[in-house]
C-alpha cells in the first residue's frame, strides 16, 4: 500500500520501508566488524553454547554467565543449527527483531486507534526514522528483543481492555515470560504500568467512582445505561464505547486478570531459571535470582550516571526529528485538550514513568530506555495524522544532512590542514558523504505535505545511517576486527601452546577464533609469576599502549582502539614481568 497526500504526491510505503530497513541491516553488518566487548562477548556465549551443548546454562571463557538471560544465545544458536556457524546470520537476530517491532508498532497503533488507519502506517516511520534506532538495530544486543516483547504485552493490556480478557492477558503472559528470557524481570518495568494505571489513562476509569457506581447501584449493581451501545460483559465491564462499568467487580477483574498474566510470565520464566539454578550451583543461581534483578534495580554496580541523564539522551535519540520544524508546529498545534484521547494518555503515562523509573536506578545507558521511543513514535503519529496537512519546511533538518556530508566528504584531507585533528579521521572513506550531500540537498527541494514528508525522512535517514557505516568501515575494520588476533590465538593452542590473558578479559576472541578452551585471566602479578612458571612454553597477551623499546620484542602485535594487543612468551615474561606488561 502506498502512502499519498491530498495533492498526489507519493511516499515511500510501510513496506518499502520495511525493504529498506533489510538492507541497511544487511549493509550495518557487513560493513563494520563484531564490536567488542559487548557484541564479540555476546557471541562467544552463545559459541560456547554450541561447542559444549549446554543449553540451560550459559558460559563465557569456561565459566558460567549470569549477566544475561539465554534468549538471545539459543536464537544465534538457533541459526547456527540452520545455517552452520557464522556471524552473519547471528548478526541478524537483533536487526530482525528491529523489523518486527516496526510491524508490531503498526498492530498497536491499529488496536488503539481503529478509526484512525494513518497512526498504523506512520508510526513505524517516525521509528525507524530515528537515527538512534537505525543505527542501533544493526547492534548484536538484547534490546531489541526486549522493545518486541514490551510491544506486545503493551497489546495484550488493549486487547483485554477491548473486551477480549482471556486472550488479552494471556498474550500479555506470553509477552513477560519472554522478556524475562529475553533480558530479564526488567519487562515488569515496562509492561506493567500499562495495566496498573488504566485507571488514569482510559477515558472512561477516571469517572468510575462518580459515574459507574451511581448508575450500576440505579440499575440494580450489575448493569447501566450507555449512550454508546449495549452493555457486554468484557474485562472492564465496558460496552464497545468503553464509556460503561459494572460496579466494583470491573477492577477486580481486570486486576486479578492482570495478575494471571505475571504469574503466566513467571511460569514460563521459571521453566529455564528452576533447572538453570540447580545445574549451575550456588552463585549461579543466586546471581539469577537476586544480583541481577533488585541487586541492580536498587544499587547499580556499573554505567552510574546523573539523574537527568535521560532527559539529555531522550532528544539526541530523536534525532532527526529535532530539526524538522512542520512536527513541532504539528505538536504546538495539536488540541491537546479536546483530543486528549485513551491512547494519547497511554502513550504519554507510560513513557513518562518509564523515564522517571529508569533516572531513579543508579546504573543508566542510553538503550536502558529504547521502548519507550516506539512510544513517542506513536505519539508523533496520531498528533500528525489528526491535523490539516500543509506546506512545511524542511530547511533545518535538510542542513543537518547536508553538515554531516560535507563533513564526511571533507574528513579524509583533515588531518593535513589541522594539526590537532587525530589521524585517524583521515582514515574515513568519506567519498560516501556525497550520498549525504545530495540527501540533504533533495530535502531543500521536497515540498509535501507532513504525512507524505515523514516516509521520505525516514528513508532519507536509513540512506543517512548506511553512509555513516560506510563512512566509518575502514577505521572500524582497522582498530576493532578482533578476527586477526583471535585465529592467531587458536593456531597457538592447537600448536600446543597454552595463552593468558594479562588484565581483565571479555572473551573477545573466544567465538571469533572459535576457541574451545579457556582463556585464563592474570589480575596480579603473583598470578602471572605462578602461571609463567607453571606454563613455560606458554604466551600472555597484554594490552599497549606505549612504544616497545629495548631488544625484547613480543611474538604478535595487533591493532586495538589507539593502541595494540601485543602477545608475549612465558619466558619473556618471567625475566621481566613489569616491563613487558607495561601499559
């Protein structure tokens, strides 16, 4: 189906969208290598997965991993088991939950407002038209997969309001059960609110008090009047309008309802966590049980940051949106009294508590808060699509694309001019700024109307998002292809030389070099005296990032950030630990 305007001007349709997001995930992939530490960590989890067939306790460098939940690691296993063992297909994963959220978007956007069949096709635009969520979906992370699971106990919640109680909250269940595989108890923190405070956020909760129980004491207590239709016996106690209760019992209901779902979730939950605890021993168990869940909720032990850290992150995620001018004077203008819908309330509610949640916990990053985009999404959506279109201009957003492609097309010739400019940045392929250039060029030029204008900004930003791959490959492919090293590493341990690692080690090259054995981690200097003398044939990779002076010089040397990964032999070690260990 294709999206037109009033004057006939054509944009880019819901699926052609969705095409284009295949191929920005295909080139996000192909372009840039596994990042460590996240992505190659989490890859070598679900490799160790797949080497030893342990399915219920997952494993890095030999030793359980409760960090995360196993969701991710048996869908990359999953794909292995088709395809045989690669990182492209692994890679995909997250990139194709990405897509079914924009499919999903659109099926709640449909449930809440099935008047209003714009919202369904514009709101999977405003988020994938975001830069943040474009470029982030290419990323190996839970995420994604977490936002697919929010989504859909978010339609579960509408779904049982709409009537339809049994399968409304089973879905919801189904939702929570996933997420909490998926990334762990955190999906309570987004999904419940949505059933907690329909009270607030449905247009007919706020009057029950006054309204419902005067009329349903009139009709005897089990039924009232509507001006909307017949009364139906659904989870609210609504008719169709959602404008009538049945007394009390309508909360009871809808809570205990909502409870079944939770205990539906922990069920499902539980299947994997009972026997993982009990396989994976003490710490294990209490790490999956307690320290990731309330040990973090209550005092992160990493990634603290400010209070307001969110409310200076949420409007760098919406970029581009930040510039285009005709969505704030869509915003400014809307009725926001008068049109203040159920669905607008929910939207605004829950992304309003997400926030306030997630800047009270101690631990915060950027992604922490990634569902609560598909909020503001559908909000931008139904403000656009409720309001007269018009001429806009895009001149803001259009000298936003036209910055960042001048300065790709000028990054390489830098480094020459300006001293203090690093010299990496000369290592940019920045002739795809061009792409840019013209992107931001053609935007001057558009003259549609705001519905029209939000599918060509939305494709305009998945052009911008491929470049800045394409811009950044060569750099990435220099400073952060863990590959390299990593077969390095196992041709010396199938020579029969045993490795360690000196310094605090991610299991980078675990999966990349297809590693079966563990790689042992030197925290002290006592550990790495007792390790050389014990492994005399042995090497240790250390981490430098200070010139190699003197005749001793190490066995390999790879490229790493600004600096190296540098592999010594036990013997060189042991005559002088500290100065070849040396930062």
């Amino acid at each position: 189906m294709t999206l037109n305007n009033r004057s006939g001007a054509k944009t880019a349709s819901f699926g052609v969208i969705l095409i284009l997001w295949v191929l920005i995930a295909v080139v996000g992939v192909s372009a840039r290598p596994l990042l460590p530490v996240d992505e190659t960590r989490y890859l070598s989890v679900a490799w160790e997965m797949w080497v030893h067939h342990n399915w219920l306790v997952p494993h890095l460098n030999g030793e359980p991993y409760a960090h995360k939940p196993p969701l991710l690691f048996w869908l990359i296993n999953a794909s292995w088991a088709v395809f045989g063992v690669n990182d492209f297909t692994a890679r995909l994963i997250a990139p194709l939950f990405a897509g079914l959220n924009l499919i999903m978007v659109a099926v709640l956007a449909k449930r809440i407002w099935p008047d209003k069949t714009t919202i369904a096709h514009v709101a999977p635009m405003f988020l994938v038209g975001g830069t943040y969520y474009a470029g982030y979906g290419t990323l190996t992370y839970f995420d994604m997969l977490q936002c697919f699971f929010a989504l859909l106990g978010w339609y579960g919640v509408f779904v049982a309001r709409d009537g339809a109680a049994k399968k409304g909250w089973i879905i919801a269940g189904i939702a929570i059960g996933l997420g909490v595989l998926a990334k762990g108890p955190v999906i309570l923190l987004y999904v419940l609110p949505a059933a907690v405070f329909a009270p607030l956020w449905h247009k007919s909760w706020s009057g029950l008090s006054v309204g419902g129980q005067k009329a349903a004491r009139a009709g005897g207590g089990s039924k009232t009047a509507s001006s909307s239709g017949p009364v139906t016996n659904n989870a609210l106690g609504m008719d169709r309008g959602g404008n009538t209760f049945t007394g009390r019992g309508a909360y009871k209901r809808w809570y205990a309802g909502m409870g079944l779902s939770v205990l539906l979730g922990a069920v499902i939950a539980l299947l994997w966590a009972v026997p993982a605890a009990v396989f994976g021993g003490d710490v294990y168990r209490n790490a999956i049980f307690w320290g990731q869940t309330a040990g973090r909720m209550v005092d992160s032990f990493a990634h603290v940051e400010p209070f307001y850290y969110y409310l200076v992150a949420l409007p760098a995620m919406l970029l581009p949106w930040m510039f285009w001018g005709g969505l704030w004077r869509s915003v400014i203008g809307f009725g926001w009294r008068k049109d203040l819908d159920a669905g607008l309330r929910f939207c605004l509610l829950v992304a309003v508590f997400l926030l306030v949640a997630f800047s009270l916990i101690s631990g915060k990053r950027v992604h922490y808060i990634l569902p609560v985009l598909p909020l503001v999404s559908l909000i931008f959506a139904r403000v656009i699509a409720d309001l007269p279109t018009r001429r806009i201009d895009q001149v803001p957003l259009a000298v936003f694309v036209i910055i960042l492609g001048v300065a790709g097309l000028a990054a390489p010739f830098l480094p020459g001019f300006f001293d203090k400019i690093p010299a990496w940045v000369g290592t940019l392929d920045g002739w795809w700024g061009a792409f840019l250039l013209a992107a931001g060029i053609a935007l001057v030029l558009l003259q549609a109307r705001r519905v029209a204008t939000v599918g060509v900004i939305a494709g305009v930003n998945l052009l911008l998002v491929a470049m800045v791959f394409m811009i950044a490959a060569p750099r990435l492919q220099t400073d952060y292809n863990m590959r390299p090293m990593a077969v390095y590493l196992k041709s010396q341990q199938q020579a029969g030389h045993d490795v360690a690692y000196w310094g605090k080690y991610h299991a980078q090259f675990q999966f990349l070099g297809r590693l079966e054995k563990p790689i042992p981690v030197l925290l002290a200097a006592d550990e790495v005296r007792d390790w050389v003398d014990a492994h005399p044939n042995g090497e240790i990779i250390a981490r430098r990032d200070n010139p190699i002076t003197g005749s001793k010089q190490p066995l390999a040397r790879f490229d790493y950030k600004n600096d190296h990964l540098v592999i010594w032999d036990a013997g060189t070690v042991k005559s002088d630990p500290e100065g070849v260990l040396a930062r």
